[in-house]
C-alpha cells in the first residue's frame, strides 16, 4: 500500500532532484550576460531554479496534511499495486530484451508471456497472437513504410 | 469576403479522392485511438507522424487533423456506452450520456452528442475562418518581444486558467523547458544539458515525450482499476438519429453558450478537457432541469460535448495564426509542422496559403465526414472494446516503443519513452498537468530564442518588454494571470477567517475533489 503522501513526496523529490541537475549542468554553459547576449545556460538555469523551488513547495504541501491530502489517503492499494507491476514488469523486460532479441522475437516473446504465462488465454491462440504480431509489424513497417526496426544482435550473429 | 474567395480555393484542395480518402483513414484510425483506453489523440497523432514525412505537407495535416476529430469523437462513444471515457476530454460525458444510453435509449445520447459535437466544431472552424488570418495580420508585425510576451501569455494562462494546483503547473511546464532545452543550443550551438550522454546532444524529441507520458502513462492509470466493459446496448436506430438532431435546436441556448466557453478555451490554451467539465458545470448551474444532470439530461450531454469539440477545434488558431498550439494535440501537430518544414506562425498565411486554406477547408470536409462515420461504425468500435484489456495492453506497449523508436532510429528513445510512461502515470495519479508539458517540449526552444534575440535587441535591459503598449498589455496580463490563484486564494482567506468547522472542510474537500478531477 502506498499512501497519498508518499507519492506526493516521491514525486516531489523526483522533480527536484531534476532540478538540480539541470542546474548543475547549466552552470557549465555559463550563465549571465557575455558580449554573445544571454549565455546558453542562463535560461536552463532559471528553469532548474523554478523546479527546484515548485518541487520544494510541493513537498512542503505533501508533508502538512491539507484537506486534499486527507481525502484519499491511499493512493494505490496492493491489488492496484500488483496490477501496475503486471503490466509494467513485463514491458520493462521487452524494452530489456530488443537490443539483443530484436524488436520481432522479443515483441512476439512479450505478447505470448503476457497471455500465456497468467493463462488469460490457451497456448495454441497466445502463440498465434504472438506470430501475428510480429507478421503485423513487419508488413506495415519494414515493407509499407519502410523503417526498419532492430532485429538484435542474436539476428546480427546469424547474418540477418 | 477575401477570406471566402480563400477559403473556396481551399475547398478545391480539400475535396479531391486523395484527400477524402486520407480524411476517410484518418477519421477511422481516430475512432480507434479514441476507443481504446490507453491511447489517446496526442498519442495516434504521433504515432503517425513518422508515416508523413514522405507526404505533401497539407496531405499530411489533413490525415493528422482528421484523426484528432475521429479520436475527439471515439473517446464520445465509449463514454456513452460503457461509461469509460476514451479521452481525458469526454470524462464529463460520462455523466449523463451514459445513464441515458443504459435506460434504453443509447441512440438518443449518441446522435445528441454527435449532433452537438459537431456544432461545436463548426463554431470553432468557423472561428478560425474568420478569424485566423486576422490574428495573423496582427502578428506579422510581431518582433520578439512581441512574440516572448505572447508565449509567455500562452504560459500563464495554463497556471491561472488550467485548473490545476498552480505551482504543479509551474512545475510541469519547467520540466518542459528543461527537456527541451537537452541538446544543441540553437543560438550558440553549444551543447547543453546532456549530463555526459553522447547521444542526447540530437535532444529529447516531443514524439518519445507524448508517447511515454499519454501512452504508456495512461496504460498505467487505466490497467490500475478492473475493466467492467458493460456495453448498453450498440444498435442504431436511424429514425431516431434524425428525430434526435432535429430536437437540438430546442436547447440552442446551451448550445451557443457551450460553444462560446469552448472556444474561449481553446483559444487561451485552456484545452479541451477543461473546456468540457466548465461548460457542464455551468449548465448545471444555469439549466433550469439543472437538479435532474446526472440522470441522462439533454443539456447534460450536449454541453460538455459542444465544448470539447469547440475547444479541440479552435487550438488550432492560434498554432496556425501565432505558433503557439492551444492544446496538446495541436502542440504534436505543430512538431509535426516544424518537421515539414513549415514555419508555423503568421508567415503561413503568406508564404503557405495552399496549406492554411486547404487545412481550414478540410476542417469543414473533415467533421462532416467524422460525424457519419462514427455513427456508421458503433457497432463495430462496441464489439472492439469486449476484447479484454490484457489484450489490448500488450499490443499498445508495443506500439508505443516502436513509436518511440522509429522517431529516429534510437534505443535509447525507447528507454526514455518507458520513464516518461512513469512520470505520466506518476502526474496523472497527482494531478500534475500534462498537456503544459507537452507544450512546453514542443516551443520552449522558440520561446527561449524569442527571449534572447529581444536581449540581444536591448542590450540585456527588460524593459524592452515595455517598450510599447502592445507588449506592455501582454507582459501584464500574463503577470495577472500568473497572480491570479494566489490572488483567488487571499481573498478566499480573508473572506472566511476561520473554516474550521467540519461543514466548510467538508465543502472545502468536495470542491478540491472536483477542481482535480477537471485535469484529469
């Protein structure tokens, strides 16, 4: 269970540190005024100052419980929690998976997981929907369109 | 009248085969994003994108712009009939379009928003007819300052007027600036910002943006809570369509008006969405049924509708008049304008007339052609949404990163991509504003160069920003605007000394509560 407030503070937390960086990295470019106009990192640089002040604001009001705050009080509950990582897990692990798979192989890996693995559906039609995928992509990409997509570094080693 | 003879020649652009059948396309593909929980129109739009490139500019806005009027339509058609907005947009269509549809008269509530939908829309086009080349006049006399004041304008509206918390949306649209900062510096062509990945210096492009933040995000939001896809019924009655928009004109009051508030809100950057839920609110307010919305009422379903479309149309001035898009569809659009190579802003009207009259033609084409195919196909977008979301999902990660990826060719936009998933899905549980992201990724870059080129102009001194009343006007009415929550907020301290008695907490909790679900 994750509590209203403590996304409000990760969150806060999460922009600022942003912030920061993005300061940070500004001042390489210098800021101020030189005889070019404004120096390259001046306008990042008061944009970083914007979030870091934003952030702080939004972490003080994530820590004083206003009346927002109090009204939900959980903001994902372990049901919901374990449905974002059933979608997002997965996802992270394909994404993972193409530079050496390849975008086809790892996207049909990923639809067959997804629908087999949790038996949403039979292993016959998974697998069907699977090499439609793939088909799909294929057609409308590297042959309508032309673009062609990584086909990994497995691919690679067979000479693809 | 120059502005109709104009607008004739446009109409011999719009209406040729090629065009009807990219509008045809475009409207269908729309639909689809608008039915599916997950994608939206910023999302199909930029999907697309890449496809253009090889495309006459003004064919490729007419695929792009069709699809956002089939997506402003489809996302109608889910919240109808399975009280599932399909867009962040038609959220307050679910409050009386669905009731309606489930106490047997589905086609009623359909051809009411549809009708209503497109009176909206024909205001905004109408609007920008007359309008658009006006406001373009103006601004060829713009210099920079002019132009940083009225984006700064553009800004501000979104934190006095979006509805959301102000400092969240002073937040949003710095991170935006900040990304769009990432890269070679067009002014002095030095690199900035890439904190030692060699591969950022090409920037971080606003497609892998939207595609994470509404795509990937919204998946996030929408996988959280189970889908109870239960349809009231899809059948057409086609007697009933007719009999449906001949009553409109009873409720021309909501209507005008509706139309009136979207358009202002699309105008001022206020976006759709808001458009929507003020122009509901308002009605309920005003109507005299007004205790009876919430239950399937007429007005309940034409205003928040007429508004959205309104609204969703008019973004579009000033993106085309000024280069500042009213919404963040528009805002993709205009990416999409830049990599054409158009110079979106007033020159269009002199340089690219084909391409603004052929665009504001095919608008007209366009919503006429949306209406009767989204009436053609309910059916067949009701029988899509039975097909399980575990389905669905999967299928939409994976068009979000080839999306991501084709934009060019990169792995680490992918990665990218799935981080601005969690950082939408992150905004949107908190209520953070996407859409000031969005745009400010897409002309923080202008806005920037704006800003500097009148310091250049003024040897570093701000008061070329009050150098002439034109500039003066806009500078103080974006502070306004700026102040305007924390003026709203003193006067609310001052009027109530003490609000603690649990009845005004109470209050003060259920108009928080609907003020956030405004920028859901």
């Amino acid at each position: 269970m994750i509590s209203r407030r403590a996304l409000e503070l990760a969150t806060a937390v999460l922009t600022g540190s942003f912030g920061v960086a993005v300061v940070v990295s500004s001042l390489d470019n210098g800021i101020g005024w030189s005889n070019a106009g404004v120096d390259a990192g001046t306008f990042p640089f008061l944009t970083g100052i914007i979030i870091m002040l934003g952030s702080l604001y939004n972490l003080v009001r994530g820590v004083v419980p206003a009346a927002t705050l109090a009204n939900v009080p959980i903001a994902i509950t372990p049901i919901e929690l374990r449905r974002l990582a059933g979608l997002f897990v997965p996802a992270a692990i394909f994404v993972a998976a193409i530079p050496l798979a390849g975008m086809y192989v790892a996207s049909s890996l990923y639809v067959f997981a997804v629908l087999a693995i949790p038996k949403h559906q039979s292993v016959p039609r998974a697998l069907g929907m699977a090499a439609a995928t793939a088909l799909a992509l294929y057609v409308v990409f590297e042959r309508m369109f032309q673009v062609s997509l990584p086909h990994g570094a497995l691919a690679a080693a067979f000479g693809f | 009248m120059d502005n109709l003879h104009e607008l004739m020649h446009g109409f011999n652009i719009a209406i040729t085969v090629p065009h009807l059948a990219l509008m045809v396309i475009g409207v269908l593909l729309g639909i689809l994003v608008g039915v599916l929980p997950g994608l939206g129109a910023p999302n199909g739009v930029s999907l697309l994108l890449p496809l253009t490139f090889g495309m006459q500019p003004v064919s490729a806005i007419i695929l792009l712009s069709s699809m956002y009027w089939g997506a402003l339509f489809g996302g109608s058609v889910t919240s109808i009939l399975f009280n599932i907005p399909g867009e962040p947009s038609s959220v307050a269509t679910t409050f009386d379009g669905y009731p309606m549809a489930r106490d047997g008269r589905p086609t009623t509530a359909l051809a009411t928003a549809f009708g209503s939908a497109a009176f909206g829309a024909l205001i905004g086009v109408i609007l920008i007819t007359f309008l658009a080349s006006w406001v373009a006049q103006v601004a060829l006399a713009f210099g920079p300052a002019e132009y940083f004041a009225v984006y700064f304008l553009a800004f501000a509206s979104f934190v006095g007027m979006g509805g959301a918390a102000p400092i969240k949306t002073v937040v949003a649209l710095a991170i935006g600036f900040a990304i769009a900062a990432i890269g070679i510096d067009t002014v002095s062509g030095s690199v900035r910002l890439t904190m030692g990945v060699d591969e950022l210096v090409k920037g971080v492009n606003f497609v892998v943006a939207v595609m994470g933040l509404f795509g990937i995000g919204e998946l996030l939001v929408a996988v959280e809570e189970e889908f109870h896809a239960r349809a009231a019924s899809s059948k057409i009655d086609w007697r009933e369509v007719f009999r449906a928009v001949g009553r409109l004109p009873r409720h021309s009051v909501a209507l005008l008006r509706s139309a009136a508030i979207g358009c202002w809100m699309g105008i001022t950057p206020g976006g759709p969405t808001a458009a929507s839920f003020m122009s509901y609110g308002i009605a309920r307010r005003f109507s005299r049924r007004g205790r009876y919305f919430g239950t399937g009422e007429v007005e309940g379903i034409i205003s928040p509708e007429t508004a959205d479309h309104a609204a969703g149309t008019s973004a579009l001035l000033p993106m085309l008049a000024l280069g500042i898009p009213g919404s963040a569809t528009a805002a993709v659009m205009m990416g999409g304008l830049m990599i054409w190579g158009l110079n979106p802003g007033p020159m269009l009207f002199v340089d690219q007339k084909d391409f603004v009259w052929g665009l504001i033609a095919s608008m007209y084409v366009g919503n006429i052609v949306a209406v009767a195919l989204v009436l053609l196909t309910v059916p067949v977008f009701a029988a899509l949404m039975r097909i399980p979301f575990v389905i669905i999902a999967p299928l939409i990660v994976i068009i979000c990163v080839v999306g991501a990826y084709s934009v060019s060719n990169s792995y680490l936009d992918v990665v990218m991509m799935l981080g601005f998933g969690i950082v939408g899905y992150l905004f949107k549980k908190l209520f953070y504003p996407l859409a000031p992201l969005v745009l400010a990724i897409v002309i923080g870059d202008k806005a920037e160069d704006a800003f500097r080129q009148s310091m250049l102009m003024s040897k570093g001194s701000l008061g070329i920003f009050f150098a002439n009343k034109l500039v003066t006007c806009l500078i103080v009415a974006g502070i306004a605007l700026l102040l305007l929550p924390l003026v709203l907020q003193l006067a609310r301290l001052l009027r109530k000394p003490a609000p603690s008695t649990d009845e005004t907490t109470a209050q003060k909790r259920a108009q928080e509560t609907a003020r956030e679900k405004v920028i859901i």
